[in-house]
C-alpha cells in the first residue's frame, strides 16, 4: 500500500499529469479559438471543448439512462468476454494437447478466424432471437479468437524439458497437464485476455451503433455505443465526448482488473 | 572389471545396488541422405550398479545425445540398451536425469520444485514431506524453500535440481554437466556435496563432463570418449579411497597420473576434430594445452 502510494508521486506519474494536462489545454484552447479569438482553429475549432463537455457530463451523472448505457455495454462485454474465455481456454488447451482434436477443429478456426467480428453483425442479428443475444455473440466472438489463439501458442511453445524432466519423476499424463501445462500457459491466457479485453469493448460499441442498441430498450437504454450515436443524431455533441470518454474509462478499468488477477495468477513472473 | 563396491560406496539397500546399464555398438544419427549426421558410432560401455561412472569428452562429442538415448527420449539408429537386463524403450522411474540446461519448473516455487516428483506420483506423504525438509537443509536451500527460480542464483539452481532429482531415490542418477557455467568455488562446493551425497545413497551415478579434475574427484570409473562420432576410447579406474579431499588430491601421485593420461587422449581427439576446422575444437586444445604445460612443469 505505502509502496504504491509513494509510487503515486513518482516521475512517471508526473510525467503522465502534465501530458493529459497539456492535450486537455490545447483541446480547449483550439475548441474555444472562436469564441476566444474570432478565428477558428480547423478540425479542432468544430469539437466541443473539455469544459463544455464537464459541464454536460455533470448532468449526465444524475440520468440513470446515462447509468444504464454503462450498465449494458459492461454486461454485454463481461458476458461476451467470460462466454470467450470459458469456451476458448479449453479449446486451445484441447487444441494444444490432443493431435486428432487439433486436426480437426484447427482448419475451421482458421478460417473463421479472419472475418471480423462487426462482419458477423447482420448473420447474428437474423440468426440470434433476441438483439440483446446478438450485440452478445458479436462481442464473444471478439474475444473468442485472440483467446483461443493464444491459449494455443502458449501451450505449444512449452519447453520439452518440462515436459521430459516431469516425465522422468513419473508423471502421469493428467498430472503433467494440470501442473506443467496449464500454469505454463496461464501467462499466454492472461495475455489473450486482455487482448480480448480491448477488441470486446471496441466490438460491442461498434455493434451497438449498428444494431441500433434495441428497439425495444427504448430511447436512451441501447449501452454506450448506442448512446453515442443517438447523441450524435440528436445533435449533443458534447455528450458524444462525454461517450467516447465514458469508454475509455470503463475500459481501462476492464484492463486493470485483469492485470490485477492476471498478476495474481502469475506470481513468479512478479519476481523478475 | 571387477564389480567389487569400493569401501565408502556402501550399499544400503538392494534398491542402491540396481541399475546396471549395458549399452552395446549403439549408434545414432540424426538427418538424412546428404545431411546425415552420425553422432554416436558403434559405442559400447558398461555403467556398473552403484558406481560412479563419469564420461569425460570435448565438447560436441555426443555425450548429451547418449544421454537422451539413456534416458529413453530418442531411440538408438543402432545398437541396443539394457538396464537391469531389461531394453530401454522409453522414459522410466528407474533413472533420473539432470539436464545441461536447468529445468526447474519456474512457475514452483523451490519447496514444490522439490516435492514434484513425490506429487505427481501421488505419494504427498509424511515421508517425502521430511524428506524434502532434509535435502533442503543438506543443498542449503532452507531460506529460499518458498522462492521462485528466477529468485534463485545459478548455484542454487542447480542445488534445487540436484535435490528435485534426489528426492526420487531412483536406482540410476543421470547428470549432464550439472556444474557447468558455475564459478570455480561454488563448483567445487558442489563436488564435495555431490560426490558426499552419492557416497551416502551408494546407488548407481552416470555423470557427464568436460572437466578433467571434475572427473578425477568424483569418478570410480572414468570414460574416455573420442571425438564425434563418439565412442569410448579408453576406460580408467579410479581408485582413490573416498570420501576423497581436494586439497590432497593435488599431490596424490595416482591422481595426477590419471590426469596426464585422460589428458593426453582428450588432447589427442580433440586434435582430430582441430583437424576438421572447428573453432570449439580449437579453443579446447588451447585450453587443455595450456593446463599440459603447467602440469609438466
Ligand atoms: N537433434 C539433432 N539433430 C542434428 N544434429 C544433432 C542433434 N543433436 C545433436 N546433434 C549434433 O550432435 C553433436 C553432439 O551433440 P551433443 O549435444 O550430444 O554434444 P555434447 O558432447 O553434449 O557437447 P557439450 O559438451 O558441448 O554439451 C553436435 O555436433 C550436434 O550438432
Ligand atoms: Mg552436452
């Protein structure tokens, strides 16, 4: 605790402050160059300034419609993420240890793994019952591959020394798996997680937009994707900022909730 | 040769006393067609049950790849290995071996490094856990027993690996230069608990090296392989009482002997291979000739 707290203050830390403060200033300066100056700075001089987005964004925080867009990207990202990660550790596992499985199956993941995901948009939509279950399996799908492809390189690419020296103290099959081959790839799986992290928080705004976020959700309530884009109909472009920065907090702290548990899980690796 | 187990090797159980290797003309040969290479070539030798035997050769000669051959992880082009009688087809319990490169597994920490063997043979017993406790203590490990690999320095590694291997109590211990890449104290710490520990168990040790005096202070019997592809050019008994002492080895007359001797056929193969433009080769018979010449003087 005190570590991390004196960690607060450190250079870097510093260093990142004055970087955010210096793009939130200039943003504002070019935002209000009109206003300010009377002649408007191109591209920037059209954008609604940072100030004007806080003060928008301090309504906002008092609309549950403004909560409920957080609270249905988070639960379309989280299911889809968790769905990618309890079918696509096995696999690749499987994938990794068993020849016949890999022959099999690998082919068809390999094909199916370079269409991207927003791709698979209007299939899901006419294929799942409900749109909530499309947003769903596009976001899945998002993080399906990038887990599964690194749960098999991990696993692969285990020395054979491991494997030999485990072999020689008499090992057995499953004991070599669930104490050579599964720690050996948590680092790969925590990598692969958090890759399919990210590309699930891109997915599942894309897919909100295009799906239009649920009729039947009504107005406001189609998750953050969705709140963006009716902002941007309606003409609130401060709250379209207000969205995208919305994003990014939410998934950073996506991302440092899996760093968390991802360290957590690979103790040894914290000693280096 | 005589099977008589020398005064300190005392056998202390029959289990000490198994695993005699016999490998006979074995010959191994990696590639093909034009980019075959023989590795290994007619080679015969005997690892005698509770002894040890130390195989000593330049670098590259092919003793790693007998290893692998011993070990039942590659399987001869030629030839065949028994022990106990019996053909190696495959890993067994029954032998151990210690890779040139560490393999502790580095996401356990030294405690469960050690206990891996015990575990996944399901025998998580009282018995193994004081066991582990001991062979902590006697590789010195205690303070770092809940530490990573990565935590632990190159020395200690090895103590680890040495005491993961131990804690299996199999008939025959395999070493592959185990020593190799240690600083000269820390590797004659090493000799003096390593070859203690075998004097202790008595069970049959086969020990790879390049290093002659490594190989005259451990070894009952010294192999003398010859260049790639490799076969045993000479076979010396070494027969200085144990438990031997460094410091008097330097003056022990039938030591220096066995050294001049291994030295000049070591010279001699590595010449041969100096003779094939190799660059290791060439750095080995500098450094051998360089020790020739202090020797002699
Ligand atoms: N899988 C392989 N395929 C082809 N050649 C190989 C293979 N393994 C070993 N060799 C060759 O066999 C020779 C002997 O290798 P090996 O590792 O057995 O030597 P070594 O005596 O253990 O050497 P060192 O003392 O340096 O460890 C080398 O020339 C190497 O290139
Ligand atoms: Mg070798």
């Amino acid at each position: 605790m005190s570590s991390s707290r004196r960690s607060f203050f450190h250079r870097s830390t510093l260093r990142a402050f004055v970087s955010i403060l210096v793009f939130v200033a200039l943003w504002e300066v070019g935002a209000r160059s009109k206003q300010w100056f009377g002649i408007a700075v191109p591209w920037v001089g059209n954008i609604p300034a940072p100030t004007a987005v806080l003060h928008v964004w301090m309504g906002l925080v008092r609309d549950p419609g403004y909560w409920q867009s957080w609270y249905l990207s988070l639960l379309r990202v989280l299911a889809g993420f968790l769905t990618a990660m309890v079918i696509g550790i096995p696999l690749g596992l499987l994938m990794a240890v068993s020849r016949n499985f890999n022959d099999t199956f690998f082919p068809t993941f390999e094909m199916l793994r370079p269409i991207p995901p927003l791709a698979w948009v209007p299939a899901s939509i006419i294929f799942w019952p409900t749109q909530e279950l499309s947003i769903t399996f596009v976001t899945f799908l998002g993080a399906f591959f990038t887990v599964v492809i690194n749960v098999l390189g991990g696993a692969e690419s285990i020395d054979v020394r491991y494997f030999q020296a485990a072999q020689a103290m008499g090992a057995s099959k499953w004991d070599t798996f669930r104490r050579i081959v599964l720690p050996a790839t948590v680092p790969s799986i925590v990598v692969g997680s958090s890759v399919g992290m990210g590309i699930t928080w891109n997915v599942v705004v894309a897919a909100e937009m295009i799906s239009g976020g649920g009729s039947q959700a009504g107005g406001n309530g189609g998750g953050l994707g969705y709140f963006i884009w009716n902002s941007y109909v309606g003409g609130a472009y401060e709250q379209i900022v207000v969205g995208m920065i919305s994003i990014g907090i939410a998934g950073y702290i996506c991302s440092e909730l899996l760093r968390m548990l991802g360290g957590y899980l690979t103790p040894w690796l914290r000693t280096r | 040769m005589s099977t008589v187990v020398k005064a300190a090797g005392t056998p202390t159980s029959a289990k000490a006393q198994a695993g005699e290797i016999v490998v006979s003309s074995v010959g191994k040969s990696y590639g093909e067609g034009q980019f075959v290479k023989e590795v290994v070539k007619d080679c015969s030798f005997t690892i005698e049950r509770g002894k040890l035997t130390v195989m000593i050769g330049p670098s590259g000669c092919g003793k790693s790849t007998l290893i692998r051959l011993l070990a039942g992880f590659e399987k001869p082009t030629s030839g065949s290995i028994k022990i106990n009688g019996k053909p190696v087809t495959g890993p067994g319990k029954d032998r151990l071996v210690l890779f040139q490169e560490s393999a502790l597994f580095p996401w356990m920490t030294t405690y469960d490094n050690i206990m891996y063997g015990p575990r996944a043979r399901g025998e998580d017993t009282k018995e193994a856990r004081s066991l582990a406790e001991m062979l902590l203590d006697k590789v010195g490990l205690r303070a770092f027993r809940k530490k990573y690999p990565t935590q632990l320095s190159g020395g200690m590694q090895r103590r680890a690996e040495l005491a993961r291997a131990m804690i299996n109590n199999p008939e025959v211990m395999i070493l592959d230069e185990p020593f190799r890449g240690l600083d000269a104290m820390s590797k004659e710490l090493m000799w003096e608990y390593y070859s203690r520990l075998y004097e202790e168990s008595g069970r049959t040790n086969f020990f790879i090296t390049t290093d002659i005096d490594e190989a005259i202070f451990l070894a009952d019997r010294l192999l003398i392989m010859t260049n790639v592809p490799t076969q045993v050019r000479a076979v010396v008994e070494i027969d200085i009482p144990r438990p031997r002492d460094l410091v008097s080895l330097v003056d022990d007359d039938r030591a220096n002997e066995v050294k001049m001797e291994a030295l000049s056929l070591l010279h001699e193969e590595a010449m041969k291979s100096f003779a094939g433009g190799s660059k290791a080769a060439a750095d080995f018979i500098e450094a051998y000739s360089k020790r020739l010449r202090t020797k002699k003087e």
